[in-house]
C-alpha cells in the first residue's frame, strides 16, 4: 500500500473502496507505532497508512487515533490535539 499516490487514491476513492483493506492499515499503522521504533520510514510508513484509511472512511475513530499518534511523533502537537479531540466529540 506504500507505493498509493495519496492523491489518486482521493481521486479514486469510491472505485478502489473495496480493494483495499481499511482494517489492515488501521491495524498496520498501530502495530508500527506501537513497536517504538525511531526511524522515520517506519513512521512515514504508518502515517501513510492512516492517511489512507481516513480517505476511505473518513470517520473511523480508530484511523483518526492513528493519525494523531503519528503527528505527536511528528512534533505536530496542535494538529494531533485538534484531531484528539474531534475524537472526542
């Protein structure tokens, strides 16, 4: 799923739904997160990875957790708390 240009898939959205694994990229992203793991491909990649997942299903509480860990680790404090607490709403 790396080598999806994020713009096409926003494009394409509703004619790739089917063929991509929302649940997969939700539960791969955490999984890197998760590992604690410096690099910044690996957090390239799960940043990725939720970025697709909230394409296709832009209200999946679970991507959007996702995302916001990925911009803390970022150093995108204020993005990710704007999202955190969308989630709380």
């Amino acid at each position: 799923y790396y080598s999806i240009e994020l713009d096409e898939l926003r494009a394409k959205a509703n004619d790739v739904k089917t063929f991509i694994d929302v649940k997969y990229c939700v539960t791969k992203a955490k999984a890197l997160l998760d590992s604690q793991n410096p690099e910044l491909d690996i957090l390239d990649w799960a940043f990725h990875l939720a970025q697709m997942a909230l394409i296709l299903e832009p209200k999946n509480m679970l991507a959007m957790l996702q995302y916001a860990r990925c911009q803390l680790r970022r150093g995108e404090r204020d993005d990710a708390l704007r999202v955190l607490e969308d989630i709380h709403e």
